[in-house]
C-alpha cells in the first residue's frame, strides 16, 4: 500500500476530513499504519501503553483477563472507532487488553505527545474529538446504569436499541438493519450475562418479533418500540 492510499484510509472519516496536507504529514500516517491479523493482539499488557488508536477496517475486542483467567469483554470495537488511551491520560488502561476480531484488522496508532500537538494547533479536530470521547463515556455510564438497574432481559433489549443508535440510527425509518460481528457469548459477557442465559432471551426476543438474527446481520423491525422498552424496563 503507498503513502497516498495510508492518508485515504483515515481521510474519509468525519473527525479527520478536515485535516491539511500538512497537517496529514505530521500525523504522518505512512509510519503509524498498522495492519494485524484475526487473534492478534494490538496490545495486552497496558499499564505502559501511550498510544492512541484510530481503527479502519475490521473489529477490535477489548477486555481484561479477571483474577479467575476469564476474559471479560468491555466492548467491541468497529470501524471508525477510537479506542487506546482516548483520554490522553497515561497508564490508565489498567491491564485492558485489544485484539484483532472475526477477522484482520487496519489501524493507525499515534502517540499522545503527537496528538495533543495536533489537537493544539486544530480547534475544530479537538472539539470532533471530545464528542468522541464523550459519546464512548455516555455508552459506558448507559452499560454499567443498565447492569446495575436492570434484569437481564431489559439489559438486552437496551444493548440491541444501543446497538442501532451507535450505527446511526435516527428515526427516519421503523425498522433497522446492522452488522451482526458479535457471538452469543459475546452479547452475553458484554450485558454482563451467561452465553446460556443471553441465547435464551434472544430467542424470547425473536419469538415476540422485537429482533431478527441471522448470521450476518441483525435485523430491528421496530426500533422505537425498544425505545419504549427501554425507557419502561
């Protein structure tokens, strides 16, 4: 891959479209291209990590390993998604692990000193950014309210309407349509659940008509109708 097709894979995305060309050089994206095969890790031991990552194409699975070696999913991460230090703090990641999902993975990893220089000198980059960051904590004040607050059902019907409006849902139509990139357990460690217990709501779901699951897609013929069970749960 040259130079011009490494600017191109960040260049279309909504928080970098509106960099300069010089600007683009001293991100310098050729050196922080990075690419990864499915099951590697872009980082697992994190307590040193200084490095933020802007992810292109593929999934990325990030979680930790518990005190009993089980692997607990925080989230999945798709593309266009920043994930790695985002808060530009140091050593905050306590033991968090990432790697490569379902499949290889294309990423740029840039350092926090460069990125803040960046976000310094480009106003518009930096207000882009904290929305970011600040949707990625709304999404993980909405998990932990709904782990704590609610049944395991109602969790899943909140993790499935989250879902569509992460994908951008917006109203325009009843139904949504999205990827399907996650496994039964999976939804099940990510709404804080068993792969048993999730899969046996899932179909509850799907019986009562609120989703429909196939193995490439997800399909939510009514999404407001989750909004409504959401907001009653």
């Amino acid at each position: 891959m040259n130079r011009e097709d490494k600017f191109l894979l960040i260049r279309n995305y909504d928080l970098w479209c509106h960099l300069s060309d010089e600007e683009y050089e001293a991100l310098d994206i050729a050196h922080h291209f990075l690419e990864a095969k499915k099951g590697e890790y872009i980082y697992f031991d994190s307590h040193h990590l200084n490095k933020l990552y802007f992810l292109k194409d593929g999934y990325i699975k990030i979680g930790y390993i518990d005190e009993s070696g089980n692997e607990i999913i925080k989230e999945i991460i798709k593309e266009g998604e920043l994930f790695g230090q985002f808060s530009l703090e140091r050593n905050n990641l306590n033991g968090e692990f990432a790697r490569a999902y379902k499949k290889d993975v294309s990423l740029c990893a840039f350092s926090i000193e460069d990125f803040e220089k960046l976000l310094k000198k480009n106003p518009d980059l930096a207000i882009k950014y904290s929305k970011q960051v600040g949707e990625k904590l709304r999404r993980a004040e909405f998990r932990l309210l709904s782990m704590l607050h609610k049944d395991v059902r109602s969790r899943l019907i909140a993790f499935f309407y989250q879902l569509a409006v992460m994908d951008g849902y917006d109203g325009s139509s009843p139904a949504w349509t999205l990827d399907n990139f996650m496994t039964h357990d999976d939804i099940g460690k990510l709404i804080g659940s068993s792969r048993q217990t999730a899969t046996t709501f899932i179909n509850q779901l799907e019986e009562e008509g609120l989703i429909k699951i196939s193995r490439k897609k997800i399909l939510i013929p009514d999404v407001k109708k989750l909004q409504q069970l959401v907001v009653v749960s």
